[in-house]
C-alpha cells in the first residue's frame, strides 16, 4: 500500500463517458488496486482563461488571473503522479487540456527564470499520458505528446508513460480494443511504484 503517494488526473476530453474518460477510470481502477487514491480534474467543466501572455508570472512564478486554475496550481505543486488523458484534435491536445498546460507557464517562469523548480518529493514524480484519436496516422500522437512532455518537464515530472490507441472515434470504440484497457489498468498500478 502506498497511501502516501499523491496522484492527480486531468480529464481533457470534453465527450462525457468517452473513450478518453473510460481509459482513465481503467488507470484509476489499478491506481486503487494498489492502495491509491486520486483527485480528478474534468477540464471541460472547469472555467479557464487561457494564458494572456501578460508577464505576470515573470518576476514571481504565480499567475495573476484568478479562475479555476487556482484550484489546480497547489496539486500540481504537491502532486508525486500526474495523470492527462486527451483525446487528439487536428493533431494535437484537446482545447480543455491545451489551456490547462498553456496556464503552466507560471511553472515555467519560476524554474527557468526564476530557477525554483519543483522539488520531487519522496516518491519522485512521474506521469502518465492517455491519448486517444481517430485517425489512422500517428502523426497527431507525436504532436500531442510533445506538447505534454513539455508541460511535464515544466512541472519536474522527468518521466512519463504514454498510452496511445488510433482508429477509436466513435463513442465507446475503445471498449472494443483487445488492449487499451488492460494496458491503462496496469499502467495505472505501475504509477503506485515508488522510485
């Protein structure tokens, strides 16, 4: 049982019960196997400004728009596993997830301007990227994944695991995968081993 390590999961997919959202409760289902427990954030239902680019967060690390962002900048800080599962839109993250990341840069100011990074922690601090897309070419996989291993080098996360079906479209097409949710519910135990 590792009760103190602290996970926390981004929804990005805007589709309620999605192939997004089934592949991620199949990760939560081995996180609480193993004795874990996790804070799910649901983007979607989340009111957040997307970054203005104002220079507010230079000189201190810290946001000054004041939204749901607020909510996530202490987990994000506290967290040992970060979870972001994202269906792939035109190639890339999801609009939800992307304005999440995008608001990230006050993370980015404070350990590469300021020179603060966040600290690992205990269990050190790992992630796992859920992606989920259409179409047949990996193309919007690579894209998508170097737009979230940015945002998880940002917030210390040096290692992550990338799970990534294609030619899932159709609401529920993932339920369908002889693989997806059994490799997501490993994956998602294998976050609950410490370093």
């Amino acid at each position: 049982m590792k009760s103190g390590i602290k996970i926390i999961a981004f929804l990005g997919s805007p589709r309620k019960n999605g192939n997004t959202e089934l592949l991620l409760k199949e990760a939560m289902r081995g996180i609480e196997e193993k004795g874990g427990s996790l804070k799910t954030y649901n983007l979607n239902l989340m009111k957040i400004k997307a970054c203005q680019d104002c220079g507010g967060c230079n000189e201190t690390g810290r946001c000054i728009i004041e939204d749901d962002m607020g909510l996530i900048y202490q987990d994000i800080r506290e967290a040992d596993r970060i979870i972001l599962a994202s269906p792939i839109f035109f190639f890339a993250l999801s609009a939800q997830a992307k304005v999440m990341i995008d608001r990230c840069q006050s993370f980015w100011c404070e350990k590469y301007l300021l020179k603060k990074a966040i600290e690992e922690g205990r269990f050190g601090r790992k992630g796992l990227l859920l992606l989920v897309g259409g179409m047949k070419k990996d193309v919007g996989i690579q894209c998508g994944e170097a737009c979230a291993k940015a945002f998880f080098r940002t917030v210390s996360v040096q290692a992550h695991e990338t799970l990534y079906y294609l030619g899932i479209d159709q609401k529920g097409d993932i339920l369908h995968h002889p693989t997806a949710l059994s490799e997501a519910y490993e994956a998602g135990k294998r976050l609950m081993e410490e370093e």
